[in-house]
C-alpha cells in the first residue's frame, strides 16, 4: 500500500508540473510521463516499475529531449538521458547522452558520478541514425553506436564501441498502433548489454498501443500500450505493460 502511494504521489508531481506545451517563434516545448510494470531496454531487463518522465524541445527539424527513469524497487535504479536529434527527410541522426545508476550496465564502474566526464565517466555518448525506407514501405533501419564511456568494454576490456541494430514496421489493427522488430548486437559489447558474443540477436518485439484525448484538458493525452519483449541471447521474455501520459 505504501508503494502504489508512493506511485500515485509521483505521478500526481509529474501531471502538476511536468507537462508542458508552448509555442514561442517556432519553438514548441512537451512533456509527458509513462508508468511502466518492468523497463526493458533494447530486449535486456533494466529494472522493474518505474516512472519514466520526458521533456522535448523542437524548433524546425531539430529536437532537443531529456528523458528519465526511475524505479521503486529496494535495490534504486536510476537513468538520465539527453539527446539531440535532426531529422532530414526520411532520415533521422541524433547524439545521446546516457547515464545509468544502479544498472546491470554498471559492471565494473566504480565511479558513477554525473559529472565526471573524464576517462573514468559513467556517461556513455551514442551516436545514431534510422532511415525510413518509405510513406508505403514504412520499414525504419536503425543504427547506433557508444563512441564514449569508461563501461563500454568488450568481454576482455577493450573499447568495443557498443553498437546495436534495428529493424522495425510500423502497422495498424483498426484504432490500434502496432510495430514489430528485431534488434541486434554485431560485435561484443559486454560492459553494455553483459553477453558475451560476437553476434546475436538481442530484440524481438511486438508492441501494441492506443491514445485518447482527455475532455475538459486541451491537448492532453492518455494512452495505454503493452510490449511484448523476446531476448533469445539470454533465453528471456518480458511482457511489459504501461499508461502513459501527453502535453
């Protein structure tokens, strides 16, 4: 009882004062919130329910995004994640910042506090690209590459240069928004995802999410979605549901 109060009072603060819409010359500000039962990332188990706050800043084709999550479990986990992205045509190039606390993606890290961006950092910088392939075809190519971080080692403790593929199809049943995928890791990169292997398939996945608009709140959203999660390198499913929350 005293952690579904926890859960409410949290969720209550980032209503009241995380979501936010404004447009000033071009420049548009959103927020938002999700609630989800366990937070899975790229098909590995990060930590268990968690809120997860947003905040994204647009001008034109650029975007500026603050992303976070964190969960109410014993053991804290903690992420903070900026990322800039520039969207040209079909294509979409971003550089992120990451940082985890807490994480499984810790192994190893003795420092991990966020200002230290020396050697030693607990940020990891990524780079990216994904590429629409079509309005008919809307097949989305994704690439991303950790070109920073004192954690991204391979299996011998080398730099490895974590990168991940995906490949991702959008669809629709009726009112419901769908997409199925398939992730990829093509080299090692333990220090990130733990697995020691040069090759593997990581990310099978089936989403499935819909959104209403709220009467009486202009331009808020509610929304519901469940993620169906395979990682056949570990041999593990997760079934992860959410309610998510839009401005």
């Amino acid at each position: 009882m005293k952690r579904f109060t926890i859960f409410s009072l949290a969720l209550a603060a980032v209503l009241s004062t995380g979501h936010l819409s404004a447009q000033n010359k071009g420049v548009a500000f959103s927020g938002g919130s999700d609630l989800v039962s366990a937070y899975v990332w790229r098909g590995v188990t990060q930590a268990g329910i968690s809120l997860q706050p947003t905040l994204t800043m647009t001008a034109g084709n650029f975007s500026a995004t603050a992303w976070g999550s964190v969960d109410f479990a014993s053991t804290s986990y903690k992420e903070m994640d900026l990322t800039l992205a520039y969207t040209l045509g079909p294509v979409t190039l971003s550089l992120a910042d990451l940082y985890w606390e807490g994480s499984s993606a810790d192994r190893g890290l003795t420092n991990r506090n966020y200002f230290t961006f020396d050697r030693n950092s607990p940020h990891r910088v990524e780079i990216g690209a994904s590429w629409i392939m079509s309005e008919k075809v809307p097949f989305t190519l994704s690439w991303y590459t950790v070109l920073f971080g004192a954690a991204d080692v391979n299996i011998k403790g080398e730099r490895a240069y974590a990168s991940y593929l995906e490949v991702a199809y959008p669809f629709k049943v009726k009112s419901v928004d769908m997409k199925a995928g398939i992730g990829m890791v093509p080299w090692n990169a333990y220090g990130t995802y733990g697995i020691d292997r040069d090759f593997y398939v990581q990310n099978i996945f089936l989403n499935a999410g819909k959104t209403w608009d709220i009467k009486g709140a202009e331009s808020m959203k509610i929304g519901f979605f469940t993620n169906l999660i395979w990682n056949p390198a570990t041999e593990d499913v997760n079934f992860v549901g959410g309610l998510s929350f839009r401005m």
